[in-house]
C-alpha cells in the first residue's frame, strides 16, 4: 500500500512528505474533531491503549 500511494502522490505533485499513515492520522483527528466517542475511535483503529489514540 505504500508504495502504490507513493506513486499516486508522486504523478500527482503532492508534497512527498505525505505518506499512507497520514491519511490514517487525518481520520483519527477527524473523528476527534467530530466529537466521537474516544472508545469507538480507538477501536476504529485498533489501538490497545487509550493513550495510543490521545497523540492523535
């Protein structure tokens, strides 16, 4: 998955800072942002420990 978003950000033109794993930082920030339940979000992405899910 990786490497295949590398290619799509790179033909592109986004900043190759972008990796996969940000788009899954941006969905726990969105949900947080949204008001969500902290437990739903930490099961969303599959997290042992609340304080995992909390530097998002």
């Amino acid at each position: 998955m990786d490497s295949r978003f590398a290619a799509y950000r790179d033909a592109v033109g986004l900043d190759p800072a972008l990796e996969f794993h940000s788009l899954r930082r941006s969905y726990i920030t969105h949900l947080i942002e949204d008001g969500q339940d902290p437990l739903f979000v930490q099961q969303q992405v599959g997290h042992d420990h609340a304080s995992t899910t909390a530097i998002h």
